[in-house]
C-alpha cells in the first residue's frame, strides 16, 4: 500500500532511495518502510516511512532516535551559502491506519534536533481512515514535502 507513497515522493519530489545513495560512512539507515533523500536548496533532505499501527511508544522513539542519527550524519552532504554550511533536515512519517488522540501526542514528542543546529526530525502522524496529517508543533512552520501534498498522497492510498 505505501509503494504509491514511495513512488509519488520519488517521482514528483526528487527522493531516492538511501540504499541507492553514497552516503557518509557514519550513515547508518534504520530499518524502515522507506528512507529516502534529496537535495533541497542545497540542504539534505530524508524522508522516513513506517507503517507504526503495531509500534509501541518505545520502539518508535528509538527509530525516530535512529533517524535522527542518520538525518544528522547527512550534514557533510550539505551545500553552503557564502560561508555558511547548510543543514539536514528529516521528515518522519508514521503511518496509520487511524490515529488516537494519544498516537498524535506521542509522535509529535519524537521531534528531534534543533534549527541552530541545523539537523531537525520532525515526525507526523498519519491517519489513512480521515486522510489527514497530524504534523508536529512549533518550528519549523513548514516542511517538505508539505502537509498538504502528504495529506493528498495518503488520501490516495486509503481510496
């Protein structure tokens, strides 16, 4: 179900396969759906996909854990500006089946990293029966691919 996910991101966004990518030795990617990257704006994007209905709170934290190392070890991939390295930035997709208030609480608390730093995961829930994202709070205000391109993808998907 989620290969139409995968091939909408790689084929309208530009992602590819981690495994398809020379990545930095210390890379290592977590076992997941799908783990894809691009550049954008000269800065390492990663998108993470995870079918999460059957994940404790634990084992999600420690992919989102994972994810973060990984997204973090991408830096070196990055452009600068001037004489200001760029960052990378990671999107954590939790797919659901449907989501509880409490599912939305705890993904939103797997947000990792910090925008100084340059090396943020942000994770969102995803709810196939409402076709809606949950995103994550606070910043950064957005992330790509947007909330609305996820929300039309996985209403596709629950079709």
């Amino acid at each position: 179900m989620l290969e139409s996910l995968v091939q909408r991101l790689c084929t309208d966004k530009g992602f590819t396969s981690a495994s398809d990518v020379a990545l930095p030795s210390d890379a290592s990617p977590p076992e997941l759906a799908f783990l894809g990257v691009r550049s954008y704006w000269r800065s390492i994007m990663s998108v993470g996909l995870l079918r999460a209905d059957h994940h404790t709170g634990e084992e999600l934290a420690a992919l989102a854990d994972d994810l973060h190392r990984f997204t973090r070890a991408l830096r070196p991939l990055a452009g600068s500006v001037s004489s200001t390295r760029l960052g990378s930035f990671g999107l954590f997709l939790l797919i659901f089946e449907s989501c509880s208030r409490e599912q939305i609480a705890s993904v939103r608390s797997l947000k990792r990293g910090s925008a100084w730093r340059k090396d943020y995961l942000v994770p969102w829930a995803c709810d196939l029966h409402a076709g809606r994202v949950h995103a994550h709070r606070g910043f950064p205000l957005v992330m790509y691919p947007g909330r609305r391109y996820i929300e039309a993808s996985i209403r596709g998907l629950a079709g």
